[in-house]
C-alpha cells in the first residue's frame, strides 16, 4: 500500500469517524525511577484543571467608606476609601460632586489574589477563571484589568472560554506583594476588542501567529518505513489564530509497544534570566487507529527539557478503526524548570505508537514565573478610592445588577486656615502680625501666589511701613501639604491722636543751653512729613511756625519766634499754645506748651 493511499485512508476516516472516548491511567513507559507523571487526555474535557480557589457572594448591596480628611485648608489630599459589598453584578455608579473613578465601561467586578509567600514578586503571571456577568461580550472580548482605582493596567492573555459561561485569563501583576491584592475586571464595552496579548503577559510565548515555525528544529525519529510519516505544518485555528500542526503515521509492525513508533519533535532554545519558571502550551491531539484494529494505539505528547523528560500527555485509540479527537487541552508540565541564565533547550515530540495516524496540534507555547501558587477569590468585596479629594459633599449612587440603588454621602473636613487679625500701625513703624492654627509650620509671603517666604514662623515683623500693605500666611499640614488659598491679613497706616500713640507731644521746653530739653521734640512726626506747626502766645498772635516738622535741631523749635515781631528773639516764659495739622486730619492737634528757661 503506497504512501499515498495511507492518507487518503487517512482523511476519508477524518470526516467520517465516531468520537470515542478512551480513558487511560497513568504509564511509566518503562522510564525508571525518574520518570514522570504520564497523563490521558479525556476527550470530554474543554480545559486542565485550574489551580484558583473561587468564592461567590450574594449578600444585599452596602456601602462603606474610611474618610481621611484634608490635612490643610484648601489641599487636595482627601480620601475616601469606599468598599461595595454584596448585590448582585454588575454594578454601575457615579459621583454627583464632579470626582469620578475613571473605569473601563461602566460595569466592574474585583478579585482578590493571595501571594501565600513571604516575598514581593514582580511580573508574576496569575491564572484566573472569571465566570459570565450579565453585560459581558459573550466571548470576554470587553474584559479588561486593572488595579483598583483603574489607574494602572494589567497585561493579560485569555487562554480559553465558553461562550457567556466561564473565561480563562492569565494576568501579570505588576507588583505581588506577600498577603492579598487586589484587582479590578472592567467590561460592559460592546464594541470593545480583546486586549489579550500573551507575548506581553509572558516571559517568552510563541502563538505561531506569524504563520512561521522556522525558528525552531523540526526532527523525526524512527522514520523506518517509506510509508511512514513525520510532517510539521502551519494551520488555522480560527482567523489570524494559528498553529503548528505535527503530523505522523506509524507502520504497523504487529502490537504495538511503549516507546515505538514515529517520534515527531520540535525543538528550540530559549534564553531566560535566572529564575523559576512553569512551562504551558496548548494542544489538540487527533488520532487514527490503522489496519490491526483488535490492538490500540496511542498519540504522545512528551516534553523535554535539554533532553530530559519532563511532561506527557497521550490520547488512546482502541480496537475499532475509527478516528478520535480531543478538545484543545492546556498541558502544563509537571513541574517547574530552574534557568541559571543559560540558554535551554525545549522538545514538544510527539510519538505514534504502531499503527496509528494522527495529528499533534500546538499553540500558545509560554513560560511563566513560578514562585508560589496564588488564591484567587471571584467576585469580592467592591474596595475602590477617590483621592486628591478637595474638602465637601461627596454623593455616590450605585446600582446593582438586579436594580437596586443604593445613594449615600460622605463628607471631606479640613482644618480652618490660620487664624490672623488685621493690625494698624503708625506710619514708618514696623507690624508685628501673628497666626494661629493646627499646623506644624507657617510661612509668611508678601504675594498672593508664588514667590519665596519672607519669614517661617507663627510671628512675623515686617520692615516700617509707610502705606497699607497686604501679607499672606500659609500653614503646612503633617504631611507637608500647604493650606490654599494663602490667608491675608492687612495692615493700616493710621493717623495720629492723642490716643493712638504715633505722636508724643511734650509739653514744655527749658531752652538754657544744658543739653536738657532745649527744644520741642514730637516724637513720631517723621512718619507724618506733611505737617504744619504753629505756636501761639497767651494773646493768640502766632509767634513760630513750621512745615514738615522733623525734630532736626535746624528745624525744631527753641523757644525763639520766627514770626512779626517776636521774630529771632528769645519769648519770655510762660505757657504758650500750639496746633498741629497733619495731612488727612481733619482737626488740628493742640494743646499748651510751657518755656521754662530755670530748669
């Protein structure tokens, strides 16, 4: 019988075999004591077992939120740690304040992920089985992941699903600290697409999607007879989905026997930093039984790492001549492989045993990190945040899958701004102006907004002052936050009286040449140069006058007139009065002024 009729035998039984499910235990091939495990594939299963621990609850809708309040008046520093607790997804909600959480969609559901370890993990891979929420794209195509706040994406890659029943991604966490995280699934985008992207997700994958396995090795083995087959070629698994298919028949040479048969490998060498790492690739075996069908034959999948086996699979045909396939099955080793940073080198050999024909399909070949097995949990607790949260009213409204609303507000506090007080001051005079409050430091400014500090401290005393001037306080919050707007606080320039203290008018001279009081000082007239001075005798005749009165000896007055006939002479003792004008008042200061030459 030539080759070729061997495959024509071969594809007429392709479209018209029975599916018959064989279940076979575990075999050690005669590989001695190091051998590994040997695993059936049933062809009644979709997926491997998944390593997660799912819990589902359905407790009625609640809300629960840890205010942090502003550290500073004006900061945006607030937060509102809220969690949602049972209802039924998906959940939709909105803040009516104008904060928002920025999400994927408006539907979302968060797991949590134990690290059972007691190390932080980085870029670790986590297998993660999502059950179907109402909303969802029926193949998961608008599922999306995120840390909580929706801030930071996770790369994934959707390695199989059931049509609106059950989805199986893995997710790169950036970080996995010890004890749990927290993710975020996004989804209820009908026009979304699948962000799923294995070589991002992985530490090395190949999806065969390039339609090109050149950069592996193909090698046959026990090749023995001209009709004998050991073929590898590219094929389509739906639209631009490809995989590498191996293909190979087996002579028939009486029963079969463990180990025999045509081997059909692919071989690669791949280059890893140090570390632990779990080998995965999906796989469809479909296999023929051929001419002596009272015996079985057997369709291997064995794994080889630097030429030791590791893994295997095997897919069984028994008695009848007919043909069998199984559903694509995730194969995953074993065990983990260990890389000191040296390259390795893996085989995916497929086997046939006597008599048989079949096909090896592989897609999805991937490496993982493996440190810890995590613990997944569906569907917990809602525990999201708003932060750089300015002090008020913060309203949510959440809906529940089933309809239910729940509305609840929360309130943002603050500290009060510093406390100050105006201050009136005598011109040319410095102010002294003070600040209170529940902050750590304060910081003086003569703007507004920008500029440095003039001065750090609950006090500060400006330069004199010759005009109303404005100055502002800030107050620095345990966290370093600065209070917003900066207080102001204001300082009049006022005018004298006798009150007030600008002015100290003394009431007598004794100008006799000691050095003692020999002219009439008023203290504080600098600050007020636009002034005028008069002096009166007891009859009223002015017998000095003075503008811009500044108590320089060239300019004070001695107890001489410099008016009509009193003019350069000495005045006589005696009680004299006087009047002072100053620029904006609107009555004179006056009073008496005693000349007493004896003292």
């Amino acid at each position: 019988m030539t080759k070729r009729l061997y495959q024509l035998l071969f594809f007429f039984a392709f479209f018209s075999f029975q599916l018959s499910h064989s279940f076979a235990q575990s075999l050690a091939l005669g590989l001695g004591s190091d051998a590994r495990e040997v695993k059936a594939i049933d062809t009644s299963l979709t997926t491997t077992p998944t390593f997660r621990n799912a819990t589902l609850r359905a407790e009625a809708t609640s809300v629960s939120a840890v205010i942090i309040d502003a550290a500073c008046y004006g900061s945006h520093d607030g937060k509102i740690t809220y969690t949602i607790s049972g209802g039924t997804p998906p959940y939709t909600y909105h803040w009516s304040s104008g904060e928002s959480d920025t999400v994927y969609g408006s539907c979302w559901n968060i797991i949590s992920i134990t690290n059972p370890g007691s190390t932080a993990l980085t870029d670790y891979q986590v297998l993660v089985t999502l059950p179907y929420y109402t909303g969802m794209n029926a193949d998961f195509s608008d599922v999306l992941f995120s840390d909580t706040n929706s801030t930071v994406s996770y790369s994934y890659w959707r390695e199989s699903f059931q049509s609106a029943t059950t989805a199986d991604f893995w997710i790169k966490m950036p970080t996995f600290p010890p004890g749990i995280s927290y993710v975020r699934v996004s989804y209820c985008d009908a026009s979304a697409s699948s962000h799923s992207d294995g070589p991002s997700t992985f530490e090395y994958f190949d999806g065969f999607d390039d339609a090109d396995f050149s950069d592996w090795n193909h090698v046959c083995a026990d090749v023995d007879y001209p009709d004998e087959l050991c073929d590898a070629t590219i094929s389509t698994v739906s639209g631009s989905d490809y995989d590498v298919k191996l293909h190979s028949y087996a002579h028939c040479v009486g029963a079969p026997v463990a180990g025999g048969g045509v081997q059909n490998t692919l071989q690669k060498n791949v280059l890893m930093p140090p570390g632990q790492y779990w080998l995965d690739i999906s796989s469809q075996f479909y296999i023929c039984l051929r001419t002596i069908c009272p015996d079985s034959a057997r369709l291997y999948s064995r794994l080889y790492i630097d030429g030791a086996f590791f893994s295997a699979y095997f897919l069984e045909k028994n008695t009848t001549c007919s043909c069998v396939i199984s559903p694509w099955t995730q194969i995953r080793a074993n065990g983990p492989t260990t890389y000191s940073g040296l390259s390795k080198q893996f085989d995916l050999r497929t086997e046939v045993t006597d008599c048989g024909e079949g096909e090896l399909q592989y897609d999805n070949f991937r490496l993982r990190k493996w440190y810890v097995d995590p613990v997944v949990t569906i569907d917990v607790p809602k525990q999201l945040f708003l932060d750089s949260l300015l002090a008020g009213d913060y309203t949510i409204t959440i809906t529940d899958g089933a309809g239910t609303t729940t509305v609840q507000t929360f309130t943002v506090h603050q500290p009060n701004p510093p406390a100050v007080s105006d201050n009136s001051i005598c011109n040319k005079t410095p102010s002294v102006l003070t600040t209170s409050g529940a902050y750590t430091s304060f910081h003086w400014y003569a703007l507004p907004s920008g500029g440095t500090a003039l001065q750090t401290g609950s006090t500060f005393t400006t330069d004199s002052l010759t005009k109303d001037s404005t100055f502002y306080v800030t107050g620095t919050g345990s966290n370093g936050c600065e209070t917003t707007p900066r207080t102001p606080t204001k300082t009049t320039i006022v005018l004298p009286s006798k009150s007030n203290g600008c002015l100290t008018i003394y009431s007598g001279i004794s100008p006799n040449g000691d050095g003692l009081n020999d002219d009439w000082e008023i203290k504080g007239i600098e600050g007020y140069p636009d002034n005028h001075v008069t002096i009166f005798d007891r009859w009223g005749v002015t017998v000095f006058k003075k503008d811009s009165y500044d108590n320089r000896k060239e300019n004070t007055w001695k107890g001489t007139g410099n008016q009509g006939f009193q003019k350069d002479h000495e005045l006589p003792n005696g009680t004299y009065y006087y009047e002072i004008e100053i620029n904006g008042l609107t009555t004179p200061l006056s009073g008496f002024i005693v000349i007493n030459r004896k003292h």
